[in-house]
C-alpha cells in the first residue's frame, strides 16, 4: 500500500498537465494535496458552482431583476445610480436600490423564485463541481450560497444533510463551532437561505448589519479562519468584498494556517493569451488575504483537480468517510408551500419516535384535503432520526386484487430489492431487521383488505413504523391509530382575522412565488372579500386553492370576476369514498377548479393534458412524449400551474398527477382517445421491457 507522501506525489503526477505551470503552482497544489491528507479541508463555496445548476451569478440576478421593473416610473429615478453601481461591482448598493424599487415582500418574492427550491433542475446535471463535494469532505461546508444545489447533491450522493444540521445566518451558526470543530456534516449558509428572509445577506442595508468586528458575520468569520483546517475556496470570484476584508483585518491580527482557492486564470479574451499584469495583480492581493492561489487554465480542468483530491480524501480518512453516512430516503425536496398543518406534523414526530406507542399511524381524510404532502413533509424533518425513510405509493393496486404479497412487492420494490426476494412478504422484515425504518405508504386504499391490514400489523410489529395515508380509516384493532386529516378553514368574510387562516395564507404564498416572475397588484378590500368567495369554493382542500393560485396570472379577469366563474360551475367528476369506505360523496367544488385551470390552457394543450389520465402514478417525459405527444415543455408549463407534480428525489427524472386531478382528467378524455392512448401506452412499455415470446414445445 503506498504512503500518504506517495500518494501525494501520485496526484500531483496525474493533475501536473491540468494546473498551469506559473511559479509556485506545483508547491501549492502538493500543499494542498498534503492538507487533505492530514487535517482536510473545509470547502467554502460561491455563486460559481451553482452555475452548473443554472442558476445566474450575482450580477446576471440584479440584471434580471432590473429588467422586471424598468419601466415603472418608481425605478426610472434610480436606473442611472443602479448603473453605476454594476459598473463598480458595487453588488449590495444595487441590490439595496432593487430593494427599495419592488418592495421588501416584492424583492423577497424574487429572491425565492430564481434561488429557492423550485427553481432546481430536475434531474441534477451531473459531471459537476458541486456533485465532487461529497467525496472531499465529511463536513462542514461553509457558502454564501442562497440556493440548494449543496443539499441537493448530498442526498444524491446517499449523504443526506440533516436538517437540523444547515443552518442559516451567522447568529445560528456561532451555536454551532462545537460541531464545526468536529467535523460534522454542517452546512453553514453564512449569507442565508432563498425562503428565507431572515438572515440574509445581500442588499448593502444587510451587509453593514452583519459585517464589521462587532457585528455577528465579521465576529463569526474571525472565529472560523482560526480553526487548524484550512478552507478552500470554490467558485469564488475572490474580489473586494466584505467577506474578503474580514480575511485581510484576520491575517495581520492572528495566525492561522493559509487558506487556498482553485481559480482559472485570467485570459485577455482577444488573443486567449494569459493576461499577465492581471495575473500578478491577483497574485499580492490574494496573498495579502492569506489565500494561495492554485490557477488552472480551463473551468472543464477543475473537476478533474477535485477528483485527484478526492483520491487523497478517502484514502487517508477511510473511518471519517464511512461515519458520514447519512440517512436515506426517497422523499426528496419540498417545491411548494407547506401551511396550516404544524400541529399535525408534530403528531407524527411524536409518533414516529416512540417505540411505546403504536407502530402502525394511519393519516385518514378525503382526497385532496393533502395527505400525501402532510405525510412526505414530517418524514422530511424525520430524516435524521431514521437509517431509512421509503414512500411506496399504492395507487396502481386495487382492493379487489390486493394480497400481502403485492404489497409487500410494492414496498420491496420501492426500496429497490425486488429482484433478490421471492416471498417479499415472508422475506422483508428479516432483511430490514436491526434498522430503523420508517415506510409511508401512500393512498393505502388502494391495497385495504383485511388481509393487508392484518398482514402489515405483523410486519410492522417487528419494529418497523408505518406511516400510512388512506381516504378509509385503520380498522385493526389495537394495531394503528387514526388521525383524521381535516381541509384548512376558510373564513367567513374578509373582516374576520382575514390573513389568520390557513387557506388564505396557502392562496398568498402561491401566488406571491408567482409574483416574483409576473407582479400582480396588491389586495384591495375588494379582492380580499373576492378571495373569500373563492375560498369558499375551493371548501379549503389544499390541492384546489393551489391550483386557482397558480392559475390566476393567467386569468384576464379580476378576482371577483374569477369568484363569479368558479360559482357558477357545477361540475360532478368523480365518486369519492367517505372515511367510512362506503356511499358516494361528490366535490363539486373541486371540479370547478380543475376545469377551470384547464380552461385557460391553450385548445391545444387543453385536447393533449387529459390523455396523462393513462398512466396509473408516475411517467417519465419520454413516455409522456411518445404515449400522450406531451413534450417536456408541456410538462413544466403545466409544473409551473401546479396541474403536474414532479418526484423531488435527486436524479430522478419523473413527473406525475395528483389522483382526483389524474381521475378526472381521464374522466373527460373522450373513449375514442382513451382507447387509442391506452393501446400506445401497452405497446410503449412491451417495447421498453424488451418482452420476447419464445414459442416452443409443450
């Protein structure tokens, strides 16, 4: 086995072609090497990075945001110093303008809708700066990064950062050196989050608040830059900023090992030759902040320098590597606004960590009143507390079909181990044995027999918490416990604690994330008592008061013209069980919503969206696209209305509908289109599972 001073040579040999042979290079790339060998490094990471993740850098985001507002006669008196401003890369003297041109909730909102969950592509790309950090580090991370590419690519990788462990904003962040010191998986987001306004650090109003000696940013910084690992900085443009003052004040009042940064060098775009005098310009005023600069010559060079680290990392710190692990789930992400169900997420909590009380919880309540989203979201805050977190969704069973074995095949193949099971429901509690699990199994309606019932009960009483999601309740004795998920209130009047109640306060954050990317007047009296009427129609389940949301942009109407066209529908669209299993109940109300989004869709995609009706839960946009002529374009004009949902786990390329929307979709498809879509879909996945009938001998 070769020594760490041979390794070290190794990838120095392997990355010698990649870095550029300006004087002191291979010493600091062999410095570096040697850093990670023995204490690591601690990754600190800029808007550089997330551009892989298309996401814009500081400058193109003020750009774009200036553009939204140009032509109202508040900016135009501010246009001239917001170009002074960009022209001396005075970032928070424009952003503070752009504050002061949309409003606080205005600039908010923007902030939330280019770097906020929702704006993350999906799949992840791969190849990418971001995706190496797992591999470099078991933590901490430090970024000035609003975004969640960093999350994202660390439960991509298995290495899920538990929520309690990212942490906003420097007064949160100074609780946590302890950890930090340890090298624990903490993500610091010096600078804040995108949903969240608190503690953010962008406008010149925000930076003066933060840093400075005495204030908690510069008082934070000071404290990390004297720890005994060294940073790196990735994607960093490392010009004057307050970030880089704090590490100038640091290097004359305190000593503290160098610092390095991974930087392309500077070109003189004309000829592509080496920009010299820049070159060496960046060079003192690097080396005065107590940064060693490693120049490389292409940005397609880098990943391949965190790969020849990342060799160096894990074979020098096999236990460290090992110890990151992290819970495991398929929930991904939270893309929409999630309100009014706080106590019932601590219900869950409660339940999911006691293993004195019942093992089996059962989430019971009408279709659309959001039991699936209550149930992924408190397992997103349960990550940390679990080996394992699996959502099986059981829509394409049926009660009149369903055993223990198809449910256990469900729950088999969601965790990816149905090929190695032959019995999955004699075989699967063995295998999970020693873990903590926790299964959600979604629309458990579905699959509801006395047999499945009685058969999960074992199950889980093997030690395995099932979360279940179902319109019936739990009937097994003393195996489950039921709670009932209600639709959110909705007032009676404008008057009366107007912004108080759950359904109003859904309807605004929806549409204020729309507001960002196409501003909508504020709420008179008038509007106000208009939501209510809307409100009132929507009868407060979650899925119709996001839908009329994230369609009112594109409505020409007012609200109360939309309050009048939503009253008048009458539309009958599907049977519904009540929570006794039994008689039909019909929603009316919810029709009305959902024609009324797809009325404002254009006749042409009006005729292709009802034909995804055809698929069971789940489809990729290829098969969207060759069963239904869906294109992907479709699919995320449609995400953004909230008519399409998409599956949030990294790397999973996946959209699907919600079940009443999928049902009444396919409600209104004509037979006609049905037959002929249903036939496609048949000849679709017999082609894609390569299904060969050998005729032969009997």
């Amino acid at each position: 086995m070769a020594t760490v001073d041979e390794l070290v040579r190794e990838q120095c040999e392997l990355v010698r072609d990649l870095v550029s042979s300006v004087p002191d290079n291979s010493g600091r790339i062999r410095a570096l090497l040697a850093s990670v060998a023995s204490k690591g490094i601690i990754p600190f990471i800029g808007a550089g990075v997330s551009v892989d993740y298309q996401f814009p850098g500081w400058g193109d985001f003020l750009r774009q945001s200036c553009d939204a507002i140009k032509a109202t006669d508040k900016w135009k008196s501010k246009s001239a110093e917001f170009e002074s401003a960009m022209s001396e890369w005075r970032y928070d003297d424009a952003a503070e303008l752009l504050l002061e041109g949309m409003g606080r909730l205005g600039f908010n909102n923007r902030v939330q809708a280019v770097f906020g969950s929702s704006a993350l592509p999906h799949p992840l790309p791969t190849g990418t700066v971001a995706e190496r950090l797992p591999r470099l580090t078991a933590g901490p991370i430090l970024t000035t990064n609003f975004d969640r590419v960093l999350e994202r690519v660390f439960e991509a990788s298995g290495r899920s950062i538990p929520s309690g462990n990212v942490v906003y904003g420097p007064d949160k962040a100074e609780t946590r050196l302890k950890q930090f010191d340890q090298g624990e998986l903490l993500l610091l987001k010096l600078h804040g989050d995108a949903e969240e306004a608190v503690g953010r650090v962008l406008t010149k109003g925000e930076y003066a608040a933060a840093y400075g000696l005495n204030q908690p940013l510069g008082r934070l910084l000071r404290r990390l830059l004297n720890r005994e690992r060294p940073l790196l900085f990735l994607g960093c443009s490392l010009e004057t900023d307050a970030t880089l003052a704090v590490l100038h004040e640091t290097v004359a009042d305190l000593d503290f090992p160098p610092h390095f940064a991974l930087l392309r060098l500077p070109y003189i775009e004309e000829t592509r030759e080496v920009d010299e005098a820049k070159h060496q310009e960046r060079e003192l005023f690097l080396v005065s902040h107590g940064i060693q600069a490693i120049w490389f010559r292409e940005f397609a060079d880098l990943p391949k320098i965190l790969d020849a680290l990342a060799v160096v990392w894990e074979a020098t710190h096999p236990f460290e590597s090992a110890a990151s692990q992290k819970p495991h789930s398929n929930l991904g992400e939270s893309e929409n606004a999630f309100v009014g169900r706080e106590v019932l997420v601590e219900i869950v909590r409660a339940w999911a960590q006691n293993s004195q009380t019942e093992w089996i919880l059962c989430l019971h309540g009408l279709g659309g009143v959001g039991k699936t989203r209550l149930a992924r979201e408190a397992g997103r805050t349960l990550r940390e507390k679990f080996d394992l977190i699996c959502l099986v969704n059981l829509e394409s069973l049926s009660p009149e079909t369903a055993k223990p074995l198809l449910l256990a095949s469900a729950m088999a193949q969601a965790l990816g181990l149905s090929e190695g099971l032959k019995e999955p429901d004699k075989e699967l509690a063995a295998l999970l044995a020693g873990q903590k699990v926790l299964f959600i199994l979604d629309n458990f309606e579905s699959a509801d027999t006395v047999a499945t019932q009685t058969w999960l009960k074992e199950f889980a009483q093997t030690g395995i918490k099932c979360l279940v999601t179902s319109r019936k309740r739990w009937t097994v004795r003393n195996s489950g416990r039921n709670v009932e998920v209600e639709r959110l209130e909705v007032p009676a009047s404008a008057a009366e604690d107007f912004d108080g109640f759950a359904s109003v306060q859904l309807f605004r954050v929806r549409l204020d994330k729309e507001v960002a990317l196409a501003p909508y007047p504020k709420l008179s009296v008038d509007d106000q008592e208009a939501l209510v009427r809307i409100l009132q129609v929507t009868e407060g389940f979650p899925l119709a008061v996001e839908i009329v949301a994230a369609n009112v942009l594109y409505w020409s109407g007012n609200l109360g013209e939309l309050a009048r066209e939503l009253g008048v529908k009458k539309l009958v669209y599907r049977k519904d069980l009540d929570e006794s299993g039994g008689g039909p109940e019909r929603h009316e109300s919810m029709g009305a919503c959902f024609q009324w989004s797809l009325d404002l869709l254009p006749k042409d995609e009006r005729e292709r969206f009802p034909k995804l009706g055809v698929f069971p839960y789940d489809f990729s946009p290829e098969a969207a696209q060759e069963i239904c002529g869906v294109s992907q374009t479709d699919l995320d004009r449609w995400w953004q209305r909230s008519l399409v949902q998409r599956n949030s786990t990294p790397n999973i390329n996946r959209r699907f509908l919600l079940s009443l929307l999928r049902e009444y979709s396919w409600d209104i498809c004509h037979s006609d289109i049905k037959e002929n879509i249903e036939y496609k879909s048949i000849e679709y996945f017999l082609k894609k599972s390569m299904i060969v009938v050998i005729m032969g001998d009997y």
